[in-house]
C-alpha cells in the first residue's frame, strides 16, 4: 500500500466538508495529468494527507481512498479519473508547509520540491515524520 498527499483550497472543499460528508467522497475536478496518474495507481487503503492550500498551507487530517480511479463525474469529455476518498481522523496538530520545509527530513518530499501538483506520493518515511510532527500516536497505516 502507499501514501499520498491530496491538496484542496478550503473555500472549495474543506476538511471539515471532507469530516461531514456522508461517506466517500469523489476528489473530482483534478485537471492535471500528472495528478491524475498517481490517482490511477492508487489503492483502496492507501492512505493521504489532507492539505490545506492557498493562505493555510497546512496538513490538517487524513483520508483513505475509499473506492479506485474511475471516470470524473465533472468532466464531460471523460478524459479526466479521481478516486473517492474518506475521512479518517483529524491530525492533532496541524502541521504548516513552513516546518515541513524546515525539517531536513523532509527535504526530498514532493510538496517542498513541486508544491503546486495537487495529488502527490508521500514516501513511508515521509509519512512516518509528518505524522510524528502533527501528534499522531499512533501512527496510521495504509492497508
């Protein structure tokens, strides 16, 4: 299994949004074909971070892919895939882009290096670390 990092802008679907939502939600409108990629090797269990992006820029929850890439319910051309996604738990202490570029073990991470594609992997020991900084004990597995 695997770990990934999904970004949303608050304003359009926030955490909170993710939390109350009954069920799993499709993480639809993804219009990059690189994010789109990642999507496709998703698996159900994997688990990701929920990022908050544009003024929070920050790790705020986690989610698990609830059901595999399928077609994008807001595309009409049917050229674009998202998964549907869950809510899992909160992260107990949110962790900002600021200290996750400060921890030098986090150096390689994809959100520091290409922190604009919106789906991104999170390597094991990435995921390890971030969980550690946000208070999580313990720590969650992909499954």
């Amino acid at each position: 299994m695997a770990y990934w990092l999904f970004k949303s802008e608050p304003n359009t679907w926030s955490w909170d949004d993710q939390k109350n939502h009954d069920g799993p939600a499709e993480w639809d409108g993804v219009r990059n074909y690189q994010a789109r990629n990642y999507m496709r090797q998703m698996k159900v269990g994997d688990l990701g971070f929920f990022y908050h992006s544009v003024k929070e820029k920050q790790i705020v929850g986690i989610i698990r892919v609830a059901v595999a890439a399928h077609p994008d319910s807001t595309d009409p051309q049917g050229r674009w895939e998202c998964v549907d996604v869950e809510a899992v738990c909160d992260m107990p202490r949110p962790v900002s882009l600021a200290e996750i570029k400060d921890n030098p073990k986090l150096a390689d991470m994809v959100l520091v290096n290409n922190s604009r594609l919106s789906v991104q992997p999170v390597t094991p020991a990435e995921w390890e670390e971030v969980c550690r900084m946000g208070g999580l004990d313990p720590v969650p597995r992909a499954s």
